[in-house]
C-alpha cells in the first residue's frame, strides 16, 4: 500500500499592525521593541517612502498611518492589528475593532476649555445649546447630549485652539496632555470628557480566522507591559 504523500501547506501571509505616526509611535516603539519587534532600518529613515515595513519577526509587518486613520485599517482588514488612543475608538465606535489591551503609554484627556477671560462666566448646567470647534464631533455630541445639550459641532482637523481666538466658537473639545498649548492660546479647562490613553486594537475577524497569529502578538504585547509594569514598580519602592 503506498504512502500518501503530504504536501506541506503555504506559509500564512505576515500579519499587518498599523500604528500612528506622531507622539504616541516614539511611546510605543521601546514596547514593541521589549515585545521582540525590532522594524527595519527603512522605517527610521526620514528620506524613505515606504509605507510598509518588515520586521525581525517574519510573521509581521509594521505600516504607518494617520492616529484617525489606524481604527479605518484595522476594522476593514487591509491591517489585522494596530495602535490606537481610545479618543479614536470613541470616534469611530467601530463594531469590527476588539481592544484587548491597554499599553501604559499616549496618556491624557479630553476637555471642554473656553476662553480664560470669559470662564467665570461658564456654568455648564446651564447649558441647552453650545457651538464647539472639535476633531471628535461624535465624541462630542454623545457627551452633551447625555445630559440634553444640543451641540453643534465646527469639525477642524488642526488648530483647534485657534477657533475661540477668532471667533468661530466660544468652546472647544481636543485633547489636553499638560495644558500647555492651551495656556498658550488664553484658553483653561472647564469640564473633564475622558481619561485618553494607548490600546492595542484587533480586527476581529482577524481573531477568528487566524487565532494563533493574532493571539501570539496579543500575548507578546501582554507580556511586554507587564514587564514595563513590573520594572515601574521595582524602581518606585527602590530606595532614595
């Protein structure tokens, strides 16, 4: 009786993670490197074009991205995994996205801030209508609206605290990380949204076609911040 011959199957396709370019990629990258991430040199180099990028690991590439646009590639599938801020996530509300866990890093918060000089004058209980200059309309409609305040929402992609300074809106909703930029442009805080920090987010069609892949990286990721965690914690009760 002959043997049957097996042949053996075709290597999967690397998996994609999308992360966003900015201030939480420099955040992220020490993670992904504790992680065993290490991208190529291409990735660093400010004269390169790529778009997408090999690692040290075959079995996944890196791309960069927009911080808006990572949500968009991985809840359609042209990436299996990303990184994103939950400011993100609560924009776009996508139902494909599963975000496993949080990275300890991109920490800050959304506000409502105004004028400084015209502040005092803010009672948000009062509030039945409010125009807002915003990057997160749907973030901010949901808040108001929560409490039966009509917001009519200015969508800007940048620059939002210009919008009071020259009169488009008395209010603006962004993200605050140490206030400074608000400081600069005369304008103070006057209602806290949300905490804001970095998860790792899943395409969960992903997770159920290729369950080992996508675990693996989870796990890996997993054990990278609770390394970070960790070495955090030793050095806090080490002794002065």
């Amino acid at each position: 009786m002959k043997s049957r011959r097996t042949v053996p199957s075709a290597p999967s396709e690397a998996l994609i993670m999308a992360l966003p370019n900015g201030r939480i990629l420099g955040e992220v990258m020490p993670l992904l490197k504790r992680a065993g991430i290490e991208p190529e040199p291409a990735f660093t180099d400010p004269k390169s074009r790529k778009l997408r990028f090999s690692t040290s690991d075959p079995g996944l590439d890196l791309i960069r991205v927009r911080s808006f646009d990572v949500a968009s590639f991985v809840a359609f599938g042209a990436a299996q995994i990303g990184v994103a801020g939950n400011d993100v996530l609560m924009e776009f509300d996508y139902s494909e996205i599963y975000a496993p866990l949080g990275l300890g890093s991109g920490h800050c918060r959304m506000a409502v801030a105004t004028p400084e000089e015209e502040a005092g004058e803010e009672d948000p209980r009062s509030w039945s209508h409010i125009r807002v200059a915003t990057k997160y309309p749907e973030i901010t409609r949901r808040h108001f609206a929560a409490r039966g305040v009509q917001a009519e929402c200015i969508k800007l992609n940048g620059a939002v605290e210009l919008a009071p300074k020259l009169g488009l809106c008395r209010h603006i909703v962004d993200l605050v990380q140490t206030g400074a930029t608000l400081a600069a442009n005369g304008l103070v805080e006057i209602e806290h949204i949300a905490e804001i920090t970095s998860r790792l987010i899943v395409n969960r069609p992903a997770l159920k076609t290729r369950p080992e892949e996508v675990g693996r990286w989870i796990d890996r990721l997993r054990d990278a911040v609770n390394g970070t965690a960790r070495r955090s914690a030793r050095a806090a009760a080490a002794p002065v």
